[in-house]
C-alpha cells in the first residue's frame, strides 16, 4: 500500500469537506486507484473519530501520522495476542467437546439471543452493506444471506462481499436479461457493471441494469442516489434513466440524487461531462464543480457551482454539509439510520447548519452535534426522533436574532429594543446579533412565547443628535396585553387590547402607548382594555401585520404619566422613633 502516493493535507480536508475541485479530482482518483485506499481512508477517519477529537485544517499533519501509525501497531499487537489466545482457547474448547458434548450448541443459542437483545436495547445503528437482486425469472437475491464469494453462472454475474462488490462478467450474446438491484433503507453496495463502469448505490435506492450491454447504447435506471464512475466508450454512450429525465454520460464521474419524496433530481458533475434533457428541455451541458437542479412540477432546471465533495461525501462513509437546512439534513438520516424524525415545530426545518461527520458513527453523535450547534434538543423514543424546541433555561434564555437594517457600527454592549424591550447585546454575528434574556424579562414580557423563526419588531437606541418622533420610550415594558379584535375600517386597522387594571390606569384617550416596541396612539378607552388604530403601512413593516386575535404583545405605557402619579400621590409621613422612656426620664430626674 502506497500511503504516500497522495498527500496528508488532501486526506484531511477529505475528510473535513473542504477540498477544491482541482484536490477532489486528485482524491477521487486516488481511492479509484486501488481498492486497498479505500480502506486504508477509512481505518484513517475511523482514527480521527475514535478519541472524539476535531481535527481542522490547522492541525499538524505529523501528528496525524504518527497517530495513524500508533493505531496500526497497536492494532497488529492485538491481532497477535488474539492469534495466541485462539489457539489455548481451541485446546480448551476440544476439551469441553470432548466432556460436554451438545451443551455447547445450547450455549451459543443463548449468547445469540443475548446479542440481538443487546442490539435491540442499544443504539439506533448506522447503515451496512446490503442490498437485494431481483432476478427476471422472480427470483430474489439476498446479498446478506450469500457466503462470502458466490457466482451465478447463468445469470452472468458474481458478488464479493468481502469488498462490498457485485461485479458483472462481460457477455458476448444477442440478447440480455435485467436485473433491479435494491438497496434498503440503512444500507448501500457498489456494483461493477458489465463494461467495467463502477456505481456506488445510497440507501433506499433501486438500479435497474442489463447484465450486458446489447446495442448501441448503455442505458440503466435509477431511483434514489448513485455514485457513478463511468468507463468512456465514444461509440456506445451511457445513460442513467430517471422519472424527470435522462442524464447523457460522456466518460465521467459524477452524483445522480432522485428520491421520489425530495420532489427534486440533482447531478453533480465530478469530472468530465454530462448533458441532461427531458420532454422540456434539450441537452444541457455541465462542467466539473457544477449541480444541475430540477424540482417537480417545474419545467426549467437551474445550475449553479456547488461544494462538490459535500455532494458525494456519503460514498466515502461521511456526512457533509454547509447551510443545508434540517429538514433535508434529516432526510438523509432517516434513509441511513431507518428512524423516523418529526419536528415539534415546523419553524425547526428550516434551521442551518455546517459540517462533516461520520456515516458510521452512533447517531447520538449527530444529535448532539445538532443540539450543540443550534440549541436545540431531541427526544428518542424507540426509532422516533423528535426535533424539540428550542432549549431555555430554568431562569433566563439566550436569542440569537437574524437582522439585515440595524446591524451598522452595533457593537457588544449596545442597547436593542425587541419587540419593545431593551435588551444588551452580547455578541454580533456577521447577519445578526445575540441577546441574554433575565429571569424578570421573561417573567415580565412575551418573549418567553417566540419561537425559533418568528419575526419581531428591531430598534436601536436614539442618538443624542436626533429627530424625536414618538413618545418617550425606556424599553423597560410594564407587562403584557392580550388581543381580543381585529378588524378593518377602510384604510386602518383596529386592535383592541385587553390588559391588567395597573396597566390600564396609565392607558388614557389620545395618550400614546407602546405595542411591542410600537408607539401607537390610543383611540378608546374602557374599564378592562383599550384600543388602537394602526395604518397600512405600520402593520406592513411591523410584527402587528402577524399579530391575531388571542395573541399576547408586550405594553409599555407613557413614563411621564407614572412620573405624575408618582408626584401627586401624598407621602405617608412616618412617625418618628425616640429612644427617650419613662424610665430615661425618671433616671434623669423627670
């Protein structure tokens, strides 16, 4: 094995998911080279993965190296110790053969039944080699129930498991039969196909191949996803088949992603060139380093450059991904795993996230990596997933606010009215800002009812120098009210707002009063709430135009009517304590 045929730093931004398409290539080519890479990489990423290290394009190379190498003595050491353990052990089990005769089968039962309770109390398990042939005649093909090396001479093809391979010999014959080659959810297989092109097949995936290749043209058909590495024959071209169209191959290697429940088609061109055309569209020619997409029920595709390796990271036993939302995310998973993940909230799918991980690692990894990234939490239940919301603490919370017209010269410490309370901003991020939230403020306020994805209402603090259009307003809210109506007159909206009695004696006809960081006037005025109108234009750019009956808002009222009161209210005046006592008088001579 040649582990120097290819340099450390591409194996480790392999790894990571951030080759270029010129080092892909070089990677690519390199793990086609010799079937022995391929494994070689992988004990490699298992290495990197086993101490839950993070390893980033930073770290010394050398030190990868000299790991590895431990790794493999360490694990020739081992093979030895259990070479010569085997061999006392055959000496030892003769003789219970010999002594015990049947009770061994008795005791291998029960170590059997003891592994699958283990494997069904444990851990939600990654994906493994697996996959189906159905054969013309109805006959279906088990490759897990296969020994290690079986050939079918009939039916012209031979599968090799120790390699993970099913390998079709070249037939020279006027006619061919078909076979569907079916890849479960929670597995995946690599097929050789009669003229030596190589196909990586995902899971739940289906490949329907002829066992050899009549006429002038390779044609197969997909559904699902499938790597393929296709051998040049200018005369004879090759065609991957799907529901929303046909993908001309050229000699090449490229991604071909097509589950019926995406409702999209994506190809990814690795190297060389392929054209893709349907009823719609004639042939569309793409270039290494691009992604053509075509959604269903839309008539033109798009293509656009992409992260090739985060495409095709899956065929390398990894998890990549950079801003792709949870929903698809999750997609992937459930095809992997065979779980079921659902969304407390649907607001939750739409969350991004960046990184590369281990196909083969527990779940649990992913999960808690998901959790770490974005605060959020997952409750497992058998092999139900479901994405909770997102996580407070006992006594505060932190909100992470995405925001495009408040963001110039904001710096840490800076003041932000949300949704009409201050809140001090704790960190700024490139297209937003964070926020600690107390205790009082979510005791005080609604903030503890937003949910992750839900707009609020932005504004800074106003500059000394500036123009004064409203009322005075601290941002320190008062409590909150409730919306009992709704409704339209002519080119206004009218909100009637429910509130308690110490807020509403701050509440007067044509005072001002603040909605959710609103300032609003009041129109009307009664015992137990109060109402406002808002014109198009303030419900337009504000949460108001989210706002519906039975929804709750933060209020502040008028601060120079609390001062008033505060004024005009008498002081009760204390009486004054005198340390003087009959008995100090009587001693004085009183």
């Amino acid at each position: 094995m040649e582990k120097n045929s290819i340099r450390w730093e591409i194996l480790l931004k392999g790894a990571r998911g951030t080759l270029s398409p010129e080092e892909e290539i070089i990677f690519q080519k390199w793990l086609a080279r010799d079937i022995r890479h391929k494994a070689y990489y992988e004990k490699m990423c298992r290495v990197w993965s086993s101490d839950n290290t993070t390893y980033d394009l930073h770290t010394d190379v050398s030190e990868m190296i000299v790991r590895f190498d431990d790794y493999v003595r360490n694990k020739r050491k081992v093979r030895r110790r259990k070479i010569l353990r085997n061999v006392y052990r055959s000496v030892a089990c003769l003789l219970i053969l010999l002594t015990v005769g049947g009770g061994i089968m008795l005791l291998k039962r029960d170590k059997r039944e003891m592994e699958t309770a283990n494997r069904i109390a444990g851990s939600i398990l990654p994906g493994q080699g697996k996959a189906i042939i159905l054969l013309p005649n109805g006959e279906k093909v088990d490759i897990a129930s296969l020994s290690d090396s079986l050939s079918y001479r009939t039916a012209g093809f031979t599968v090799e498991k120790d390699s993970g391979i099913i390998r079709y010999m070249k037939q020279q014959q006027a006619r061919t039969d078909y076979h569907t080659i079916v890849i479960p959810i929670g597995g995946e297989y690599q097929v050789k196909l009669s003229d030596g092109t190589m196909v990586w097949l995902n899971s739940d995936s289906r490949l329907k191949i002829p066992t050899a290749f009549v006429g002038n043209e390779r044609r197969v058909f997909l559904s699902g996803e499938a790597y393929f590495d296709v051998v040049k024959n200018d005369r004879k071209p090759f065609i991957v088949e799907t529901d929303l169209g046909n993908i001309k191959v050229y000699g090449t290697e490229f991604n071909v992603k097509r589950y019926s429940g995406d409702r999209q088609l994506k190809a990814t061109l690795v190297e060389g060139s392929i054209g893709f055309s349907n009823d719609q569209v004639a042939e569309l020619k793409l270039q290494p380093g691009y992604q053509l997409s075509l959604i269903e029920g839309i008539s033109e595709p798009t293509v656009e450059k992409v992260k090739v390796y985060n495409e095709i990271a899956w065929k390398d036993q990894r998890f990549c991904f950079e801003n792709r939302t949870l929903e698809s995310i999750v997609r992937d998973m459930e095809r992997w795993y065979n779980v079921k993940i659902v969304f407390e909230d649907p607001v939750l799918k739409q969350l991004q996230f960046s990184g590369s991980l281990s196909r083969y690692g527990e779940i649990e990894t992913l999960l808690h990596f998901f959790e770490e990234s974005a605060d959020i939490t997952f409750e497992v239940d058998n092999h139900t997933i479901t994405v909770k919301k997102i996580k407070k603490g006992a006594n505060s919370a932190v909100f992470t606010i995405r925001a495009e017209k408040i963001l110039d010269d904001l710096k840490t410490g800076d003041s932000v009215a949300v949704n009409g309370i201050c809140l001090t901003v704790t960190a700024c991020l490139e297209d937003g800002f964070t926020a600690d939230v107390m205790h009082e403020t979510l005791n005080r306020s609604a903030l503890i009812q937003l949910s992750l994805g839900q707009h609020v209402n932005l504004e800074r603090a106003m500059p000394a120098n500036g123009r004064f259009g409203g009322h005075i307003v601290a941002g320190h809210v008062d409590g909150t009210g409730k919306i009992t109506e709704i409704r339209r007159d002519d080119n206004a909206v009218w909100y009637t707002i429910q509130a308690s009695p110490q807020i509403m004696k701050y509440i007067v006809t044509k005072g001002s009063v603040t909605v959710d960081g609103i300032s609003l006037t009041v129109a009307k005025v009664s015992e137990t709430d109060f109402s406002i109108s808002a014109i198009p234009h303030t419900v337009k750019i504000t949460v108001l135009g989210e706002r519906k009956e039975g929804d709750i808002v933060n209020l502040e009222t008028d601060i120079i009517g609390k001062y008033v009161e505060k004024l005009i209210t008498p002081v009760k005046e204390q009486p004054i304590k005198s340390n003087i006592t009959r008995d100090f008088l009587n001693k004085y001579g009183f």
